[in-house]
C-alpha cells in the first residue's frame, strides 16, 4: 500500500485525456498534473528542448513524492523518454508509446497498423521500432504513419465536432485508409476527443487510445508492487487531483472539462523554468 | 506467476464479448470458455435453475485446474454468484455486476445510473442492490432499469446493425431518457455489439461495459496475487482459448466471430448435465 500520489505530466491539456482514463480504472488514486502550458504546443519543437523540458517537469513531480510518473504526451514519450526514466531512478515511468503499441499487435488481424500523431512523434518512427521490438522480426505487422498538426489545434478550439475537422480528417486519414489498416493508434492524447468522427470515417477500425492502455498498465504494475491506494474510500468523492499548470490559456476550464468529464478547480500557477 | 488457465462461462455465445475485453487487457492468459448453448438462454428461467445450471458450469471449469472463475453472464451474476463462490472455495470468482456497479458510480455525475438487461437480471435488483452498498447511503445514486428481452435474439441473428433493432431499442431507452441518466450500465454481454446504435440514441451518455471492467478487475486481483502468467510469448499468436459449449447452434461460427473479433477454431461439444 503506498498512498502517495500519481504524477502525470504533459505540454499542456491533452494529458486530461490520459488523466480520464486513469481516474477510470484507478479511481481511488490521488493525482498530480502537471500541464506546461506557457511552452505549448511541444509538437513541432526540437528534440532538444523537448528533453530539457521534460526534465523540468520530472524533476517537479520528484519534489511532489509521486509513486510512479506518467508521460502524458506522446511527443514528450517518442522523444524523452530515456531522459525521464535517468532522473526518476526507481520511481518508474509510464509512456504513451509502449503500452499502445502493444495492445496495436494485440488488436490488428490482418497486420497492417496506422498511426496518427504530431510531426514530431511520427518523425521519431518511436512506434514503428516499438512495434518491430514487440514483435517476431519474421513476422512484424506492416506500420503506417500519417501526421496531422491540424488536429491539437481544432480540438483546443472546442471544434471537435466540427464539419471542418471532418474534412480535414478524412483527407489526413485517406492514406491510411488506402493501406487497408485495420487498427489505428490515436499517437496523440488530444485525439480521443475526435472518436465519433473517426468512427464515421473508418467505422469498422480498432481504435487504440493510448491514455486507456497506459493506465491499465499502470495499474497493473502498482498491483505488481503492492503499491496501490488502499480503497476504503467513498465512491461519490470527486477524483483526487492537484492541478499545476505554467500558464493560464484562454478556454482553460472549457477545455479541461471537455477532456476529464469533469469540471476543475482552480489550478496553480507555476514556474518551471527557473 | 501461475499459468493454469482462466475459466469463463456463459449460458451461452454472449460471454464472448467479456473473452473479447480479456483477451484485450490480459492477452497472454490461456483460457478455458463454456458456453451451456444446449440450454440458453438463461434469462427467463427460474433462479432455482440457474443455479443448478451455474453449479454445473462452475464444476466443469474446477476440474481443468482453472486459477480464476469468470461469470461472464449477467443473469448468472445477479442469481448464482454465491453458489458460484462457494462451489470455487479458494479460486477467485469474478461477476459482471460489481465491477460494473463500480464503473457506473465513478461515471456519473448527475447520480443518475440506468441499467438495461434481461428480465431475470432486471428482477433481480442486483444493480440497484450492488450500487447501494457501494456508495454512500446519505448520497446514493437513483438507479433505473429496464428490461430489454429482445434484444439477444436480435443480437444471435446477427441483426445489431437493423433499422428493426433501432426502433425497439429507441423505445426501450426512452423510458431511460425521460430519467435524465447520464450513465448507462449495458447489464447483459450481447450490448456490447449494439454500442454504435445507442450511441446514435444516446450521444452523450458514458455506456459501462461490463466485460471490460471485469477483465480489469481480473488483472488487478491476479496481478496482487502475483498469479499473471509468463509473459515471454510471441505478441502476434492467436489468443490461447479453448472452447466447451453444449450444442452447436446455428449461427455459431458467425456470432462467435462477431462477438470476439477473430475467428474460432472446433469448439469441444460436451454435456453437462451428466
């Protein structure tokens, strides 16, 4: 039993995607997030200072006693993920990458996977080596990779729904499509939000939400350790989390409560650049 | 680490869409599947019967050495679980109703939680007992529910996708409308294959699954007991399944594939009731 909380990091607000998912299978958790919302979006920026602001928010969950750190974001986990593992020491690290790889070899049939994601997680190629790492090498499924920078954008707009995010969509997932991919990986936390769109495009896709295969990962290593919260708890308590954020962004509280299902209180402003 | 398989039974192919949610958390587990097909469906039947049929099932996967008992039927849940238990002594038993009940607490914010299934599960107010116990009585949530008896045999005919099943259905969830629900358990394992159809009656609405957080609980409670299996297998194997039914039905080799996304090979044709 080890009742200290969750640290979940990400560049701004799409890690409440992976934050949801979480409070949905370890609902007893208490959690930090940390959202660097004054250096968003992390997408198109270098690898370089993608790590050093990593490094920043690793070592700000190190200071808050987190049990396990949660990499929110797939930019951050395609290019970063080394760096955080080297400063956390034996608390350990959960990314986007591996557990949604991992359950795209378990979901695709005819082997052939697509992934959608930021220019810079599909320039790092970091699903397509995890793919071929997890599986035979004779018999690796064929990876399909598209990136979509639109999306992050229409999605913090609150224009999920929108018929130009339909348009655009369709036209981004065209290729894949013509792959004959019969599982897509969502490689960015701001795309759950986009499943009923996606679903229309493609209806009979399996569709990976890398938040959903993290958390079930995490759970699964804290029940390992013996590290899970004791649960004497009432079920009606709002979930438990500290919010931190680098800056205030218009929409905030719109956009946060669009991606946890559940309106926030106040957050605290930081610093991490200090 | 215990690699004796999981054993999951049904009154019939309905407990394939909770194998499809094991296979998709715990995919490197062996399992042993029954399906009682000679005698489905269970759902208008007695609770006396039930349990005798349940205490056959449960004896049947005993004697394959099983390390978990899943009753992947709600009916069964709501009637037999304690007979189940106490046939299984030290074996965990896993029930579709409380991980449910818990999912569908955690879900809902306007503390209204509706629930559809067969008539012998809506008789038997295990939902509503269930959410009771769970949460605060002070601060319970209202639970509705309503019986929906056609829609399995839609289901077996492989009709999910019909106008006829929108119309009924639509009609089945208005009384679940008029409630206000926000939440809504799909408290029977055919549902599952009709969520792009309550989707379409119900957008806004957090559907329960009641096989996925079954399978969850399962990985947590193995997972605790250090009872996972090796899992230095290849990731691109078929799911290891045996299957035991007690007929072969019509239809059986399509539903099986429409419930579990992948194709089965000969199922085991066995008697139970010896």
């Amino acid at each position: 039993m080890n009742n200290n909380p969750i640290g979940v990091f990400d560049s701004g607000i799409g890690g409440l995607s992976v934050l949801k998912q979480f409070v949905r299978f370890l609902p007893f958790e208490s959690y930090i997030y940390l959202g660097d919302t004054a250096r968003v979006p992390y997408g198109n920026r270098s690898p370089e200072i993608v790590k050093l602001y990593a490094r920043q928010s690793t070592e700000f969950l190190l200071e808050k006693n987190v049990k396990l750190i949660v990499i929110a974001c797939n930019t951050v986990s395609a290019v970063a993920l080394d760096e955080v593992r080297k400063i956390a020491g034996d608390i350990p690290v959960i990314d986007m990458i591996s557990p949604a790889a991992s359950a795209a070899l378990r979901a695709t049939v005819n082997k052939r996977i697509g992934v959608i994601g930021t220019r810079a997680t599909v320039a790092s190629r970091a699903y397509e080596k995890q793919i071929l790492e997890f599986s035979n090498v004779d018999n690796s499924p064929e990876v399909f990779t598209k990136a979509c920078p639109l999306l992050v954008p229409f999605v913090e707009e609150g224009m999920a729904q929108h018929p130009a995010v339909k348009l655009v969509t369709e036209e981004y997932l065209q290729e894949l499509i013509e792959k004959d991919i019969d599982t897509l990986v969502m490689g960015c936390t701001h795309y759950p939000l986009l499943v009923p769109m996606i679903r229309e495009i493609m209806p009979n896709i399996s569709l990976i939400d890398t938040g959903e295969h993290a958390s079930v990962t995490a759970l699964r290593l804290l029940a390992e350790r013996g590290d899970l919260v004791d649960e004497r708890n009432s079920f009606m308590e709002k979930p438990k989390v500290q919010f931190y954020i680098t800056d205030l962004p218009a929409l905030f509280y719109e956009n946060a409560a669009a991606f946890l299902g559940f309106e926030i209180d106040k957050p605290n402003i930081i610093q991490l650049d200090k």
